[in-house]
C-alpha cells in the first residue's frame, strides 16, 4: 500500500537539531523522498521580505513541478507560506495535493513566556492550520490544546525515541557514581526554567556538597545563566556544556536526568534520557505524564514551589524503588521507531485513498 504514495515532501525551516527537527527526519525516513530541512537560502534573507517571499514562491514552485501526492508541513513557517500559496495560485492545479500540517508545540515567546504577542501569533497558527486537508500531532496533550483552543480535530501520532537511541543501547547500563549526578538537556529560555533548577542544586547542595549537575543546551540566557551560577558559587556543582553531538555519553554517566520546563508537548530530550536508562525527575505538565509514571518508571509531579520542590526531590536521590536498567524498557514498546513508522504509514495510505 505504501508504494502508491507516489512522492511526499516534508518541510521544515528554521529549527536548529532540536526536538522539531528530529522528529521531521523520522518522518522523513518513512520514505526516501526528497526533503528541505533548513531552506537556508530563504533563512538568510529573513530580513528582506520581498527577496523572502520571492524565494518561497520559487521554493513551492519547484515542489509542485516534481508533481507530488503530499506535501508535509512541519511547524508554524511552512504552514503559513505553503497555506497562503495554495490561497493565490488556485490555478495551478494544487487540489490533487494533500497538504499535510504536524503541529509539534505552540509558539511561547520570549524574553516573556505567554506574551500578548505569543498569544496572537499561535491565534494566526490556529487559523492556518485550518488551511491543511489534514493534521498531525505529536501528543495527546498536543491534540487537546488544538481541540479547545482552535476546534481543530487532529490524528495523534506520538513522537518516536531517536533511532540511534533506541537501536544502540541493548545492554544494561553498567554505571559507577562518586556523587548524585543529574543530567538536564535544555533551550536556555523562560519557558525551561533554568533559574528554577539551578536554585535546586543551590538548595540540595547545603544537603549533597558534592552533586553535580551538568546541563546539555544553549540559548539567549546561556550567558546570563552562566553569570548566575558564578555569582552564587556553584561553578564546581553545575556544568553548562552547550549543545553536544555525543549527548549518549553523558547521559551514561548520570543517574537522574532532570527538567524543570514549565511546559513540553512530547519532549524528545526525556525520551533519550530514559532510553539510556536515566531515572526521570520531571514537571508534571504538557505530555510528560503520557511518557512518566510517578514511582514506576520515574517520578513526575509539580514544580511550583523552590522549598517544597527541593525537598521532594532531595528524598527522590535516595530512593531505591526504581530499578534503573528497566526505565527504557518501560517506553521502548510505546515509543518505538517502528512503532511511530507503523502508524504513519497506515495513516498516509488511508488518507492517499481517501483523497482519491
């Protein structure tokens, strides 16, 4: 069935190898067609928007050339663009195409999370997602923030764990610790709550002197951050590391894994952790519930407030109640590659026949 599918091209711009832009190349793998997944010509001209939107026009006209069956949107800049092409040339036989969106998260802004601007800019997304015959998401907290924020009825289908992730860890983690070791993979925004999480390790290191923390991730706050840390003394207890290519390896080498962000659809991040075996101490938010069971293969609850937060977690480091080399096998059935793979490829085939 899969073979009568003759041409799907998914678009993505403008992430940099974050969560988006992994999910977009297992898509991708789900067929080996032809995939956009910077536009970076178009990225450098951002800032002329004539010469921009120029070169989008030219981008969709080259698509619609190779005569493709679907055309796979991935996050709010295709949607836009490809939704307001197919508006205005209406005459160039754009019905037969089957415009797909996956709607990965909102858009929460910054400096300021939940800005009036970030409100009206997911209101746009929302009304041109409406645009496309169909659409994906990647959670089922994801598919309920459409539901009653756009009346949107959208197809879960839940993001997979990183094929060399899954496919490479088969072995028991053999891991040897000298201190409590955490691990956080994270953008340094507002919405992650760096703050909040160093002011933990602050507070758990008048208990623990000697746990460390290292941090995977880079963004505008890094330095900020960076200067907080200093400025409290916690230089030889948390480790800011920027984006790493071999994230693997110092997963391996942590026992928790930690993430205090204040909302995440279907974080990719934790599902790397606990295919490593990482014990998860997460926020209880967004689709984190639908990845952590508290006490069973993780523990997962509010991160409100600094006091009680710290104390939750400082009783968590010494529990024994998780057996740490069953945590991936507690996601690998429910998130698999070929899972995720299975369920795409039902899903395209029923909606290529149904848009005969």
């Amino acid at each position: 069935m899969a073979q009568q599918i003759k041409k799907i091209f998914n678009i993505l711009y403008g992430a940099e190898g974050g969560g988006v832009d992994t999910v977009t190349n297992q898509y991708v793998k789900f067929k080996n067609d032809k995939f956009v997944s910077q536009l970076k010509i178009i990225k450098k001209e951002k800032r002329n928007i004539f010469k921009s939107i120029s070169l989008w026009i030219a981008f969709f006209d080259n698509i619609i050339k190779e005569n493709p069956r679907m055309v796979i949107c991935h996050g709010h800049q295709p949607n836009f663009i490809f939704s307001i092409y197919k508006k205005i040339f209406f005459y160039k036989d754009l019905k037969k195409i089957i415009f797909i969106s996956v709607f990965h998260s909102e858009y929460f802004g910054y400096p300021s999370a939940y800005s009036l601007k970030a409100r009206l800019f997911n209101y746009i997304y929302g009304f041109f997602l409406k645009f496309s015959d169909e659409v994906i998401t990647v959670s089922n907290f994801s598919k309920k923030t459409l539901f009653i924020k756009h009346s949107i009825k959208a197809k879960v289908i839940l993001n997979p764990i990183p094929e060399s992730f899954f496919y490479k860890n088969k072995s028991k983690t053999k891991r040897k610790y000298n201190k409590v070791s955490l691990v956080a993979v994270s953008r340094f925004d507002p919405i992650k709550r760096n703050f909040f999480l160093i002011d933990i390790i602050k507070n758990l290191r008048l208990k623990i002197p000697n746990i460390s923390l290292k941090i995977i991730g880079g963004g505008y706050q890094f330095d900020i951050i960076k200067n907080y840390i200093k400025q409290e003394k916690l230089e030889k207890n948390i480790k800011l590391l920027g984006w790493q290519n071999n994230v693997a390896k110092y997963l391996d080498n942590s026992k928790f894994y930690i993430s205090t962000s204040s909302i995440e659809n279907l974080s990719i991040s934790l599902m790397e952790a606990m295919s490593r075996n990482c014990i998860p101490i997460i926020n209880k938010v967004g689709g984190n519930p639908e990845v952590v069971v508290n006490n069973k293969n993780g523990y997962i609850f509010k991160m409100n407030r600094l006091n009680t937060t710290t104390s939750l977690i400082y009783k968590i480091l010494y529990k024994k109640n998780i057996d740490q080399n069953k945590i991936k096998d507690s996601i690998n059935k429910k998130f698999s590659p070929k899972k995720f793979h299975n369920a795409l490829g039902k899903y395209l085939n029923k909606i290529n026949l149904n848009y005969e």
